[in-house]
C-alpha cells in the first residue's frame, strides 16, 4: 500500500492543502503566490504567506513569516517538533531560518531548481558536513496545484505587463495624433 492511499486523506496531503490557501491569499494580493503552515502534533500553530510587496520588506517570505509566527504561538525559539508545509522548496534565506529554529521535518510543493535550499539547488537542510541541525524533507506533495497556481500567476502577470506595454504604446501614438 503506497504512502498516498488515503488521498487527500494523507496528512501531508491535507496540511499541503491548508499551504496553498495561504498561497491563494498571496495571489489575491497580487504577492507571488507562496503559502506555508507549521504544524506541530496535529495542531497548526502557524500559518503565513509571501507578503514581499505588502510590506517592502524581501525577507518576508511565506516561510519566515510563519516561522515567527509559530516561535510567538510556542514562546519558544526552538520549533523542535513541529513541521514546515511550504507550497515550493525554500530558498537559502529560508532554509538558514529553518536550521537555526531546529523544525523536525520541511514538506513542500514543488522543487526549484535555480534557488531552492532542500535539494533543487543547494541542500542547507541535510547539508554534508551539517549544519548545527539537520531536518528531514519531504517534497513532491501536491506537485502539481503548487506549480499551477505558480505557472497561473506568472502567466497573468506577463499578461498584465504586455497589455500596459501596449496601452502605453497606444497612448504615443493618441498622442501624434492629438
Ligand atoms: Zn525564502
């Protein structure tokens, strides 16, 4: 029986499920749609998604976002125990932040492979020699909702971007004519 029998079921499957609301929220406010949530026993303690442009602020990432969050719920720096679902890999900001609050375990999305820290480009999280903590992954978990709500943002935004170049142009040309 494989680990995906139960389906949405599967924890992983379901607390996945949960990480791309967030990343739906992201999207909503026009942020690059990244959603994460810590879970700790079977208790979501945190939950967060990338808020970059919100704040002005390029540390705020869906994961860093939700790992002080879940270090506030806990009174603790030390997320041992507990397990990070992120929508897509973590980069190396990322995945340093999740080595020094020691999580037990990362699940995510999708891979990326030109700045991912968990084995798309790098490995900060099972690094060899390690770090001063190791955590398990996990990746692949609802692959492709992760990649699509990804692909779909990207997608509208180059959309968005042709159509301002266009109406911009439009507007030059009003203009000889005005
Ligand atoms: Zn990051």
């Amino acid at each position: 029986m494989s680990d995906n029998f139960l389906g949405d079921f599967h924890p992983d499957n379901f607390y996945m499920g949960q990480a791309l609301r967030e990343a739906q929220r992201a999207y909503a406010a026009q942020e690059v749609p990244i959603g994460a949530i810590i879970v700790k026993g079977d208790q979501v303690i945190a939950r967060a998604w990338n808020q970059v442009e919100t704040l002005k602020d390029a540390t705020a990432h869906a994961e860093m976002l939700a790992l002080t969050s879940a270090q506030n719920a806990l009174g603790d720096w030390r997320l041992e125990g507990c397990t990070l679902f992120v929508t897509k890999e973590p980069c190396p900001m990322c995945a340093g932040a999740i080595v020094h609050c020691r999580l037990d375990r990362v699940v995510f999305g999708c891979s990326d492979l030109k700045a991912g820290a968990a084995g798309g480009w790098i490995n900060l999280l099972e690094s060899n020699p390690p770090l001063n903590h190791r955590c398990e992954i996990l990746s692949g978990v609802l692959e492709g909702e992760c990649v699509s709500i990804l692909k779909s943002f990207f997608r509208e935004a180059r959309e968005r971007n042709a159509l301002g170049k266009a109406h911009k142009k439009a507007g030059r040309q009003g203009s000889d004519f005005g």
